[in-house]
C-alpha cells in the first residue's frame, strides 16, 4: 500500500548564482533564495490529493550563511512531520562541491492535510 511518505522521493534541485540574483557584494538575495525554497516545496507536493492547499506555510527559516555569485546551489527535501492533520517538509540548501560548512540555510514549510479540514467544517 503506498503512503505519502513512500509517494514522495527525496527530490533534488540545482540553481547557480547568477548576477541577476546577487546584491552588490556578490551575495544571494534572500528573497531570490525564499523564493527558490517555496517554490520548490510546491514542486515537491504539488501532485499529492491529500493535501487541502498546496501553498506552503513557512514554519521555520534558518539562514546559516550567504551564497555568493557563481555558486552552484542543491536544495533537497525531508518529511520532517507527518500526521493526519499536517505535513511538514523540511527544505535544506547547500553549495555543490563545499566540503566545509555546505548548508546554507534550513526551512520548514507546513502543508495542511485535507482530513483536518474537512473535520473542522
């Protein structure tokens, strides 16, 4: 029987730096990597039914350090909570190829699940 938590691999996303997306001293706009983060949340869930609103909610930011210009990213998921009323996927982003201190920023994003809502109806 297929769950949620088999249905979802672990996904994997890779964006470069680029000019058009740093400030001026060469570093990652955050909304730029926000933006990367929840869009790719959505990408991750978008085809389960389960879920009563594919928008995510951000639960917990945690920016560890700058991406600088050039820098390949890699964003991975993680169900980090799964219970009948919520889903919570856990976003992490890392530069490709640093072998020191490679995670620059965790997210959770919260999902409610289609069950708990139509129970609260």
């Amino acid at each position: 029987m297929k769950t949620l938590e088999n249905l979802i691999a672990t996904p994997k996303k890779r964006f470069t730096v680029t000019p058009n997306t740093t400030n001026n001293n060469n570093a990652l706009l955050s909304n730029i990597l926000y933006s990367e983060m929840e869009h790719f949340s959505k990408e991750v869930i978008l085809k389960k039914t389960v879920l009563a609103h594919p928008t995510p909610r951000l639960y917990k930011l945690q920016i560890l350090k700058n991406a600088y210009l050039n820098d390949n990213l890699s964003l991975t998921s993680q169900i980090k909570k799964l219970n009948q009323s919520e889903l919570q996927l856990l976003i992490v982003v890392e530069i490709e190829n640093n072998d020191e201190d490679a995670i620059i920023c965790k997210a959770i994003f919260k999902f409610p699940l289609k069950n708990q809502v139509s129970e609260a109806c």
